[in-house]
C-alpha cells in the first residue's frame, strides 16, 4: 500500500455498484431507478470518484454516458 497517496481512500461498494449498473445501463437515470437512489446522488458520487483519483471515468453525453 505504499504507492497510494496518503490523502486517497478506496472506492466504496456504492460507487463500485454505481459504475458496474452505468456501464450495462449506459445511463445515470436508470442505474438511479434500478438501486433506489436519486440521478444527482450517483453523479455527484462519480464526479467526487473521478476528482479523488484524477482521471474522467464516464464520458456524459446527451445520448448518456460510457465508459
């Protein structure tokens, strides 16, 4: 573990299954209906994700997103 970054923390089970039900999806709004959670909650969630580790990881489009 000493190649993580002190201030870095591992991703949780929540985004791990917030970017699993996206990437089948390929859609925030209906990953936010299919685990009970609201479409800002799952992007504010993913958007804290890509600052922590410093890389985009859904590219957002009007058509919905990818990976």
């Amino acid at each position: 573990m000493k190649y993580l970054r002190k201030d870095f923390s591992a991703m949780n089970t929540d985004q791990m299954a917030y970017l699993i039900d996206i990437a089948k999806t390929g859609s925030i709004n209906t990953t936010a209906k299919r685990l009970f959670s609201s479409q800002q909650a799952i992007s504010e969630s993913i958007k804290r994700l890509e600052a922590e580790l410093e890389c985009v990881l859904l590219i957002r489009s009007k058509k919905g997103v990818a990976l």
